[in-house]
C-alpha cells in the first residue's frame, strides 16, 4: 500500500510540473542564444483558467559567477480564458552565461515555470532575414567571399552569420547584432516588426536593403530615392544600405573596405554612440567633497594648535592639563570638519532628468539615450516611475566627477557589490533605489521618441528649426569645410542664415583639434561651443552636424518623495551630403 502511494505520488508531482511547463515557457534568450545591451528573453505563456486573469510574470537572470548578482524583470499581463501568448521582455543580463528563471503567477499562486542555462555570446553578428534559406545561403555566400583576401580572413574568423526567421517586435531586442540583411517582402512584417527594424538601424545598426527581395518601395523611402550602391545613407545614428539583389553581386561591396571596419571593429564609431556622458558633466549634480590640499591645510592648522597650546600650558605651568585640552581641541576640529563638509552636502532629493537625442534631417523620429541621477539627503527607498517604454541599459556607471572622485568610487565599489536590478515594466516602469546619505545613484536608458519636425535647409545656406524645442545654446558643425558656426538662441520655426555668421575652425592647420582652455578648468561651465572644438563632443569623423541644448522634451520620470528637478537635452541633427 505504502509503495502504491508513493507512485501516486509521484505521478501527481510529474503531472503537476508538466501541466506548469506547458502555461509557461521560455522560448529564447537574447537573439538566438546572443546577448547585446539589453537582452529579450521571448516566453510563451497560457492562461490556464476559463476566465479572464491577470497574470504576473517574473523573469530572473542570474551570473554564473556568485558576484554578478540577480536582475528582475516583473510585468502583469491580461490574458483571456485559456489564451496563449508569447511576449518580449527586456532583461539587463550579467556578465558572463546566465541562469534564466521564469515565472507565472495568478492570484499569488504559482502556476508555470520555467528554467533555462544561457550559454550566451557576444559576437560580429550578422543576421540575415530571408524568404528562404537558400537566399540566405547566397547572401551570406556573397558576404563572406568579397574584399581583399585579409578582409576574407577576418570576416571568417570574426564574424558570426544567423539566420532569423522569427522577426522581433522591440528594436532592442535587435541589440546583439551589428548588422541585420533584410531579402524578405515587406509585406511578412506586421507594422511593429517593421518598426522594430527602423528602430535598430536608428540606433547605431546597419540595415542592408535587397530591393528586388523585400518588394517595398514605401519602407523608408525617405532615404532611398537615388539609385541603390553601396554607400550608407546615415539614418539617425545608424546606417542604411542597398543593394538592388542578389543577382547583382552588390552584397560583397557592403561588407568590404571601410564599410567591413564598422562591422568588425567594435572601437570603430563615425558616430559617436552617446554623447550622454558629456550632458552628465555638464548639468548633473556633483558633491563638492574637500580635496586634499583643504585637508592638509586643516591638519596644518590643528598642529600649530596643538603646538600653541603646550607652550600655554607649559607657560602656565600646567602641562598635566595638556591630555584634556588636547581631546578638546580634537573634538572641536573634528566637530568644525564635520559641519563644514556637511554644508555642502545636499539638503534635498534632486532629480536630475538628462537626455541626448539623435536624428536625421529628413525624419522627425530620434534615438533617444537617457541619464538619471538621483542624489539623496538621506537614507531612504526611492521609487523612480517612468511613463515612458524606454528600456534601462544600465545604472551607476557614470564617470569620474571633476569634484567628487571620493563619492563617486564609493557608489561604484557598493554597486559592484551588489551589482541587482529589480524593474517591474509598465505603464509606467518601477524600479526602486536603496539610497544611503549623501549619495546618488544613475539609472540609463534608450528609447525612441517623435519631434514635431526636425531641423532643415530650406535653401542654400539657410536651416529652420522644426523641432518644436527653443534652443539656448546651439552650433553648426561643417566638417568637411572645417568650419563651426556658433548660433545664438534658436526659438521654435525661427530660421537662420549661415554665410551671416562668422565660422571657426575646427581643426588647426595641421590638422589636429584646437586645444581649447577649458572654462576655468571646470567641465561642468564648458559651453557647448568649447566641448566641440576640444573634442569633448566628437559628433563625427565627418559630414555636417547641428547640436543644440534645450530644457526638453524630458522623460516622465516620478518619484515618491519630493525633490527639486532639473531638465537638459541634447539635440543632434545629421545632415546628408550636398
């Protein structure tokens, strides 16, 4: 009887774990088994109830190695009775292969489950997204044979090839590939496959177009009116290519000579990927914490104390005395240390909302790089909502501050520590921050976001600024002609004329930056005009950028204290060759 039940028993958990697989399962991590910035995690899940539910999903990766720590994804999801679902949600992966735990809950119970080792990696990848695996064998035929026999070398051992048949939702879910070949109709693509596509190449991606392939004139037709060649045309951040098919052997040229570099050499950016740093340094607060010739100018000052007051007490004839006077002394500077230093220090939460954004000149659509900063006058739980579909990329990996290197290494030892991310996605996205006294902590993220227009010529040596935002301070960089132009203030539709405007050069005559003076030594006063000459913005290697500062548009941010905000944004506009 007793082995009877045991085999029950058995059999009931066997049941009960299979029937858990089956309304929860993950499908793939990052893109095929490669993981980028942000790496989707695609799960399928089922509503195993005959009613409508919410359900809660929470995906987990884990490090191999102890000290990467645990990342968190939440989401509630509402599924129709007995309806099946498969869903993307961006995980912020450790370093190294992962463990990917999965979860569904409804009413608190635990009702699928699913687990998964990822042996992930990081690569050149090329994806190629073709009508049939047989185009896709040519395309990458094509890709691996062109160039010069060094160039075949180093895309055999450098770069990755994967076939994606099952086309993505998010464009970053995207973010594991450095270059994606597009031989598919258009038409297989619902409408948010076929923006997660733009949003990839906006953000730094290559897209290669197969024009007779993809049967789509209308699918960014914006920058395809010339007849299709091997050049790129800049699309945001990003690159656009087109070869007219494969029938006309152009694939090879896409990914030869100094178009092969971009794909291969991850040091290699014509664009610079986030001028996000910069707009940090120069807005963001920073703690004003004594430097050291302060605290020996201190020390030098309770020395010659000291020393005053044993020749008193020794004129006194007290010197017994000299053990009280001396712990007073101590006390009384440690105590005028402490007060000084900490009326510099923050009275209040802040909140500091920076952004920089890219676009083109012939599309109001930007990538968007986002920097957070919360810095705390005391030890609290911050929640930080963002009503926005931004994805986070990472947080507390600002660099050095002119002022306070001290702090800053602090928050960067305690977040290596504990290196753990719990967000819950939205509308809007939570995620919430253990602050400590006196410290900050950065939250990153990318997004996309829409202007009313952008910035334009509307005749020869004459821009219009369509963006919708008032510029304060704004340039005009023409690399090429080596000449910088500084604007003034630019409201929102003004225009303005270029040959009015007395241009600098960029570089010296022997070609190299201007080695500009800081203003004062102090990054966080440099104009914008000062952090283009010096190379602080290195916008491009080439071509023609517009640069302005604004105090918006912003992030929707929230916090469930009160707190003091401030807003600056940076608009980046590239033009295409004359």
């Amino acid at each position: 009887m007793r082995r009877v039940l045991l085999c029950s028993g058995f059999v009931l958990a066997l049941a009960a774990s299979l029937i858990a697989d089956s309304n929860l399962r993950i499908v793939d991590v990052g893109l095929h088994g490669y993981s980028g910035t942000t790496s989707a995690v695609r799960l399928i899940v089922r509503n195993p109830a005959s009613e409508a539910e919410m359900i809660h999903l929470q995906v987990s990766a884990t490090g191999e190695n102890n000290n990467s720590g645990t990342n968190t994804i939440t989401a509630d999801v509402s599924l129709g009775g007995g309806e099946q679902r498969e869903l993307e949600l961006p995980v912020l992966m450790p370093g190294g292969n992962a463990v990917i735990t999965a979860d569904a809950r409804m009413a608190g119970a635990v009702f699928g489950y699913d687990k998964q080792k990822a042996l992930l990696r990081q690569a050149n990848l090329i994806a190629l997204m073709c009508a049939s695996d047989s185009i896709c064998k040519t395309a990458q035929s094509q890709i691996q044979f062109s160039g010069t026999i060094e160039e075949r070398a180093d895309k055999n051992r450098q770069a990755k090839f994967e076939i994606v048949n099952d086309p993505r939702d998010h464009w970053w879910a995207y973010s594991p590939c450095k270059a994606i070949v597009l031989a598919r109709p258009i038409g297989q693509f619902t409408p948010a496959q076929r923006d997660a596509l733009e949003g990839f190449l906006r953000n730094s991606g290559r897209l290669v177009l197969l024009e007779d392939e993809i049967a789509d004139p209308g699918f960014l037709s914006a920058y395809r009116t010339g007849p299709a060649s091997h050049n790129a045309e800049q699309v945001g951040k990003g690159m656009l290519f087109r070869a007219s098919g494969l029938s006309a052997n152009q694939l090879g040229d896409i990914f030869a000579g100094q178009n092969l570099r971009g794909v291969l050499d991850q040091t290699y950016t014509p664009w610079n990927s986030n001028q996000t740093g910069w707009v940090s340094r120069r807005f963001a607060t920073a703690f004003d914490f004594p430097r050291l010739g302060w605290l020996l100018i201190w020390l030098a000052v309770y020395i010659v104390m000291i020393g005053v007051n044993f020749a008193v007490l020794r004129r006194l004839r007290r010197l017994d005395l000299g053990w009280i006077s001396m712990c007073g002394l101590a006390l009384l500077f440690a105590a005028g240390f402490y007060f000084s230093s900490a009326g510099r220090r923050p009275k209040n939460f802040r909140l500091d909302n920076l952004a920089s954004y890219y676009l083109d000149s012939r599309s109001p659509l930007a990538v968007a790089n986002y920097s957070l900063r919360v810095s705390a006058p005391e030890r609290r739980d911050v929640l930080v909502s963002i009503a926005d579909p931004a994805v986070f990329t990472s947080s507390n990996f600002a660099e050095n501050e002119a002022n306070s290197q001290i702090w800053t290494e602090m928050n960067r030892q305690g977040i290596q520590e504990r290196r753990t991310y719990d967000i819950h996605l939205g509308p809007p996205s939570q995620v919430e921050l253990e602050m400590l006294k006196w410290s900050f902590q950065d939250l990153n993220l990318q997004g996309l976001h829409e202007f009313s227009g952008t910035v334009h010529f509307v005749a020869p040596n004459r821009l219009r600024n369509d963006t919708g935002q008032r510029f304060e301070d704004a340039v005009y960089l023409d690399y090429p002609a080596n000449a910088l132009y500084a604007l003034s203030a630019l409201a929102p539709g003004e225009e303005f004329q270029l040959d009015t405007i007395k241009p600098k050069r960029i570089r010296a005559e022997d070609g190299k930056q201007q080695a500009l003076i800081l203003s004062g030594g102090d990054p966080s006063k440099q104009t914008l005009q000062e952090a283009a000459l010096t190379a602080g913005l290195p916008f491009a290697g080439w071509g023609r950028v517009f640069a302005g500062l604004s105090d918006g548009p912003a992030l929707p941010v929230e916090l469930n204290v009160s707190h003091q905000r401030s807003v600056h944004a940076l608009v980046v506009v590239h033009f295409e060759q004359p």
